[in-house]
C-alpha cells in the first residue's frame, strides 16, 4: 500500500508513452553506444510494437530474498527450530547507463538481502543496491556488466494530457509485458509529500513497481508506481513518478547514496476554503505556515498563521507544493516567498539550509 488511503496498491511497470509510431517503418538495430531512441511518425500509431522493440531490452525484472526471524515468529513458528523464513519479491526496473545502473522503487528491495537482476535477453546478475530513498520510492541498483542497452531521462519534457503511454513490465512474475493507455493527468496528490504523480490508464499491476514511462522518442517519463483498486488489481488508475525528480534524485543516489533536500523549519498545511475565510483572505489559493521552528532557517522572516502563495515567482496551491518546492531548494540557497500576512502581501527572502532526516520543511 501507499498513502493513507488501502485502495492505493503498490504497483509496478515500464511504461512507455508512445503516440505515432507507424508499423511499415522497420526498427533499427540495437544500440549499445548510446540511449535508446525512437523515432516517431506524425498521428495516431498503427502499432506500439517499434517502440517497444526498441525499449525493451533496457527494461529488467528485479526479484529479491529477504530472511528474517520475524516472519517466522509471526508466522507461528516457535523460536529455536533453527527454521529460517524466507520472503521473495518481484518488481521492473530499468537501465539508465551502459554500465550497469538500474533504477527501481524502493517498495521492490527494502530489506532485500539477496537482489537479481534478470535482463529481457534471459540474463540475469546480481545486483548491488548503490542507494534508496524512501520519500520518494526510488532506489538505485548497479548490475556489473558491460556495454548494456539503455535509456535516457526525458528530465522537465513531460507528456501532456492525452499522449500515449505503454508499460512494459514483470506483472505477477510474467516477465515482459506490454500495455498501452494514456496520461490521464498530472500533479496527482496521494499522500506523499515529495511527489506530485502522473496518472495513467495504461494497466499497471502487481510487479509492475518500478518500471519506467516513455516518451515517443524513447525518453524515460516517469517510474510506475502505484495503483489505485478497490479489487487489488488494474483498474486503470495508475501513478508514475515524474522523470524530473527521478532523474534528480537518482543522479543524487548515484553520487552520493543519498538525497539532499532543502529545509526551512516550519510545518505547513493546506489552505482550505474556511481556513481562507477566517485569515481574511477567502478565495486565495497557497499554503499555510502552521508552525515556525525556533531557531530555525525561517524563524525571523515567517510566521504561524502566513500564507505562502508563490515561491520564486511561481504560484503554490496547497502544502505539497510548497514542500516540494523547499526540498528542492539547493542547502545554502535564498528562496523567495510571497506571503500574505494581515491580508497584506509581501516578499519574503529566506536562507535554506540542509533537512535533517526525519523533521519537517
């Protein structure tokens, strides 16, 4: 599960968007010197099957062991049996480098002691975990062999509303699998704070975790995963992570096995329509500083009770916003808030500083 909400499932695909690929244009051979692209052709596609003979061999399956005394116990079992219990997963991924690196969810190796790497050619290798990031569900793995297919980020060169979207993936331990759909929408908010999701309709299921969304070049869109069911199953909901932060936060994994984010020492909320009428400013979208750290990187320019309506000039419009927009922020940056206080606006110039693990924005 992900979220608050059960219905939210933990998923999983490749999913690649594509939207005009003819089928009397022959795929080209394999590329192993560079990322894999697609060339598409103007309209609707007749067939998904170029891109995604062309994507495949990038996307992998992960299957992980994970051993633990606590599954035993709670399974019953009584302790000094010498039984060991033993759980195996299975999700996607995908390979962002020739040399080996695969990106993932971290809901597919959290706890993993043993991780395989099976590539669409039947090869597998074991894999290394080189870094995760629970906030936002990704992690890195890095497989040792040479000169291996891959793709490439599409970074801020999103899909719209309505492109095509095919997900290739392990669902259920098949291994690859291809389906297509749309974006149904952006900016999804299902509970986490770092991430605002793509929604799509391209089925999306159990094993999918982890898998990428791509563009009509061939372009990495986002990383499936999750879904939301009330069966457990596709529904046609589904939520890929967007590839500016994948690309972003795996870039940070690679470098340093952890991710850095902004911090400003205040909690914040969402500005509902009463708490907008009760400040004086009712109709006004943004979000609501309901407490300052003492001390802390903001405690002399914010205050509980303001209302941030823009940072650097773009326009927040609830507290996911703004928390992403703060933990995106370079540690020693200055952001600049609009903030309405009094009913008065004015600009706020805040010093951000590095977040501790585990505090708030």
């Amino acid at each position: 599960m992900i979220g608050r909400n059960p219905a939210l499932a933990l998923a999983g695909a490749a999913i690649l968007l594509i939207s005009g690929c003819e089928r009397a244009a022959p795929p080209a051979a394999p590329q192993t010197s560079g990322p894999i692209v697609a060339t598409p052709a103007g309209g609707a596609p007749d067939s998904f099957a170029p891109v995604v003979k062309r994507v495949s061999p990038a996307v992998v399956s992960v299957d992980t062991l994970s051993v633990g005394a606590a599954e035993g116990f709670a399974a019953g079992l009584p302790p000094g049996l010498g039984v060991v219990p033993v759980r195996r997963g299975a999700g996607s991924g995908f390979i962002i480098s020739a040399d080996g690196y695969v990106v993932t969810n971290n809901h597919v190796v959290e706890g993993a002691q043993e991780i395989v790497v099976a590539l669409a050619d039947g090869r597998q290798f074991p894999a290394r975990l080189v870094g995760r990031d629970p906030p936002t569900d990704l992690a890195v793995l890095k497989i040792g062999a040479p000169d291996l297919p891959y793709v490439s980020f599409a970074g801020s060169a999103l899909p719209e509303v309505g492109d095509w979207v095919v997900a290739v993936g392990n669902p259920f331990g098949l291994g690859g699998t291809a389906t297509a759909g749309i974006v149904s929408a952006h900016g999804r908010e299902i509970g986490e704070a770092y991430v605002s999701y793509l929604q799509i309709d391209a089925p999306i299921n159990s094993g999918n975790s982890g898998g990428p969304s791509f563009d009509l070049q061939g372009r990495v869109v986002g990383v499936n995963t999750a879904i939301f069911s009330p069966t457990g199953g596709s529904v046609g909901i589904g939520f890929a992570i967007p590839a500016d932060l994948a690309e972003n936060v795996t870039r940070q994994l690679i470098q340093s096995g952890r991710v850095t984010r902004g911090y400003l020492g205040v909690g914040v909320a969402d500005l509902t329509p009463a708490l907008a009428y009760r400040l004086g400013v009712g109709g006004q979208r943004g979000a609501l500083i309901a407490q300052v750290a003492p001390g802390g990187p903001a405690a002399r320019q914010l205050e509980a009770g303001d209302v941030v309506v823009a940072v650097g000039g773009e326009a927040i419009t609830g507290a996911g916003g703004l928390t992403r927009a703060i933990a995106g922020a370079q540690p020693g940056s200055t952001l600049s808030l609009s903030v309405l206080r009094d009913r008065q606006r004015r600009e706020v110039q805040v010093r951000v500083a590095r977040r501790p693990e585990g505090l708030a924005q």
